[in-house]
C-alpha cells in the first residue's frame, strides 16, 4: 500500500509538472498570437493607407492633375507594395511559428491528459485497496466481537451448568 501511495506522489508531481510545461507553452503561443495580430493590424493599416492614397490620386487626375506626379504615384505604389510584400513574409514566419506552438500546446495538452488519467487510474487502485482492507479489517472486528460474544457465553452457560447439576 505505501509504494501505491509513493506512486500517487509521484504521478501527482509528474501531473502538476505536465500542466506548468502546458501553461508555458499556452504562453508562447498566445505571444506568438499577438504578434500575428500585430502584422495584421499592420496589414490593415497598409490597406487604408493604399485606399487612401489611391483616392487621392484619382481625386487628383479628376481635377485635371498633370500626368508629370506619375511618378510620385508609381514610387507610393511600390513602397506600400513592397511594405505589403515584408509584412506578408513576416506574417507567413510567424504563422509558421504560431502552428508549431499550437502543435507543442497540443502535445503538452496530450501529455497532461495521459497524466492526469494515470494518476487517476492509480488512485482508484490504491482506493480499491484501501476499500479492501477497511472490509477485510471490519470482518476481522466483526469475527473478533462475535468470539468475544460466544466466549462470554460458553463462560457463562460453564458457570451456570454446575450449579444445576447438583440440583
């Protein structure tokens, strides 16, 4: 009984390890979330920018604006698209990143449940045997009260056999 005892330590320990390494992998994770969000939010920052700016140049062309700012125009429209372009790598990487830390959550999620269910299966056991030997301890109380009766009455129905005998 107390190495099924030792081993509950034991699996509860390796239990409480499995969700540390779980909480700290949860965290990489959600880091690595919050810096996909901050590339989106670039992102979508980038497209209002381009919306803008491609409203104000056709703006400009309506009002009879010279064809000489074309120039100006196809330099924004590369810089944003080659802002667009090393926003979209990074955020590629980083999803990558973000799919690897969901794969390690996973598994550490996995590993958790594995240890939480042999601790589980190790502690029924070991309250299976305590069970048997509450009842295995009651029946020798048991045995022992009803020796005790039977003793006390042979030792009574002794004393009195004698006495009626004589009579």
């Amino acid at each position: 009984m107390e190495e099924q005892e030792k081993l509950v330590k034991l699996r509860d320990a390796q239990l409480q390890s499995a969700h540390a390494e779980l909480a700290r992998r949860a965290t990489v994770r959600n880091r690595i979330r919050q810096e996909v969000e901050r590339v989106e939010a670039a992102l979508q920052a980038l497209a209002a920018q381009r919306t803008s700016w491609d409203q104000q140049w056709q703006a400009w062309i309506q009002q009879g604006g010279a064809l000489q700012r074309g120039k100006d125009y196809a330099d924004q429209h590369l810089k944003i698209a080659a802002l667009e372009n090393d926003l979209e790598e990074e955020r590629t990487s980083i999803v990558e990143c973000l799919q690897e830390a969901q794969q390690e959550v996973d598994a550490a999620r996995a590993r958790t449940r594995k240890q939480h269910e042999a601790l589980s299966n190790i502690m029924d056991v070991v309250g299976k045997m305590k069970k048997k030997q509450r009842q295995e301890q009651d029946a020798r109380d048991v045995q022992r009260s009803e020796d005790a009766v039977a003793a006390g009455w042979y030792l009574a129905r002794k004393t009195v056999a004698p006495e009626a005998r004589h009579e």
